[in-house]
C-alpha cells in the first residue's frame, strides 16, 4: 500500500520529523493496514503537520489534545488503526494531563511523539523536554529546570508499551512504529526528532555520539518493567529499542462490559425510548 501523497512537507530541510513521516508509512504498509482503516491525529507544532502529509484519514487537532480525540475515534470505530502524533511540548507541558491518563486507561492507538526539546513552531523557546542550563530566546541565562523524563513518566503511568527511537536511525524507528501499532492496547513511543534549526545541541551528531542502542544489547529484556527503569536511568534516558512491553495487559476497550466487537459507527442507534432503556440494561 502506499501512504504517500502528493502534498510537499514545509518542515526545514533536514528536519527529524522527516523520518518520523517515513518511518510511519512504512511500519503502516508493512503491517498491511488499508489507507482508507488508518486514521492519524495530530496536535499543534511543527510535528502537528503530520497528519496531513500521509494517505490516510488526518486529523489536525488542537494544541495537547490529540489524545481526547484519538481516543473518541477508536472508540466509535475499533475497525480504525489510530495513531496520534505531536511534539513534545504538545504531549508534555499544555497535554501531559492527556499523555499521563491515556496511557493509565490503555486504549488501542498508538501516539508518537517528535520530540525535538525546543519549541520550533513558535522559532526556539524552552520546552519540558529541554535539559537544564538550555538557553534559549525564553532562557537566554538558561533554563533553571530539568527536562521532564518521558520514559519514566510513561513506565510508572502503567503504559503496556514504551519505546524510543531517533529519526537518524529509521530502520529501527520503523521496527519500534511497526511494533507499537500492533501492541494491543496504549503503545507509547518517544523520538528524538532533531530541530535542525533552532536546537543547536541536541543535533543529528550529538545523538549518535550519545545514544544507546538496546537492540545491542544481549542482557536487556524488554519484559521486565525494574530492568527497563533502570537502564533508562542508568544511561539518563539517552536509550532507543523497545523498551517495556507486557503484552498480558488488556486494552480498555476490550474490559468495557458489554462493548460490542461491532463498531459503534456502524449499529443502529435509532433507539425508542424502550430500545434506549434496555440497551441502558446491558451495561447494569
Ligand atoms: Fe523542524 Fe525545527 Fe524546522 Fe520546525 S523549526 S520544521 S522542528 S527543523
């Protein structure tokens, strides 16, 4: 299947959220979903721009809300892959309350999130994701606080899916998206996504001399959620591979009593008010 179309990205040339794009479409035609079952919402940045340059239904959001409404989407149609996307000011300063409860409740999409460590739409200021000392227009002394952790965050919300990638590397970005959409249930996948124009620490190099690959290494199990933690905190969450998975885990939708395998969007909902009160029954 082919997950191109003909619209031409305005992301700055070499931006990291290139190969985030790529990276998606891939992972989309390799599992062999259809374009016309794939739906991607996105919030409000430079990464917001996503859902509109990949064949597939988009939605663009608004800003730290891509969560509610990829939610409601699969909810309403469980035939639907859903995929919500965003920066990382998006997903961890105006959305975290939706990052931190969606993960909690588990429902089938997976969210990608491009984080860059820099507010790019806006043309450089601090984000969560920016590291202590970061100066920026808005720090021009430097930040004076430390970047929020995504992997942590994610792992202690109780997510059944956390993994990390780099868009200079999107073979393994790929595999992670690939996967991530196939885990039943809230895959939560951070990318360090470089702002090749106003992030000028966190670059493409800077991550190669810096990341570790835990694809390389033979002792990491991504099944043993105290292993995960501890080598995220070991290599101060500078990790890219899958890096919990508990694939047990039940996705909500599949714990609502009485869901129907049937998707909403697609039963008769012109009740009476005698269907309406047996139809109410059913979840009693
Ligand atoms: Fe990408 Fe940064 Fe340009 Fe935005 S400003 S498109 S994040 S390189």
């Amino acid at each position: 299947k082919d997950f191109r179309n003909d619209i031409k990205p305005n992301w700055c040339p070499g931006c990291g959220d290139f190969a985030v794009q790529a990276a998606i479409q891939r992972a989309a035609a390799n599992i062999g979903i259809e374009p016309e079952n794939f739906a991607i919402v996105s919030g409000i940045g430079c990464s917001g721009r996503i859902s509109g340059y990949i064949n597939a239904y988009g939605f663009h959001g608004i800003h730290g809300r891509a969560l509610p409404i990829a939610q409601g989407l699969k909810m309403a149609n469980r035939e639907l892959t859903v995929l919500a996307a965003g920066g990382d000011g998006d997903g961890f300063a105006i959305g975290t309350n939706h990052t931190i409860h969606s993960i909690r409740r588990n429902i089938d999409i997976t969210y990608v999130v491009m984080d860059n460590q820099i507010y790019g739409l806006t043309k450089g200021q601090t984000s969560p994701r920016s590291a202590f000392g970061t100066k920026t227009k808005s720090t021009p002394k430097g930040s004076i606080e430390p970047s929020i952790r995504p992997l942590e965050l994610a792992i202690s919300a109780g997510a059944g899916f956390v993994a990390q990638g780099f868009s200079g590397d999107l073979a393994q970005l790929t595999k992670i998206i690939e996967e991530g959409m196939k885990h039943k249930g809230f895959a939560f996948i951070n990318v360090f996504s470089p702002c090749v124009t106003f992030n000028k620490v966190n670059t493409y190099e800077w991550f190669k001399e810096n990341i570790i690959n835990l694809d390389n290494d033979p002792d990491f199990d991504s099944s043993n959620r105290s292993l995960a933690v501890q080598k995220v905190m070991e290599h101060d969450g500078l990790v890219t591979g899958i890096i919990y998975k508990d694939s047990e885990r039940e996705s909500y939708e599949n714990l609502v009593p009485n869901f129907k395998q049937t998707p909403l969007i697609k039963q008769d909902m012109s009740l009476s008010r005698e269907d309406f009160t047996s139809f109410l029954k059913e979840f009693e």
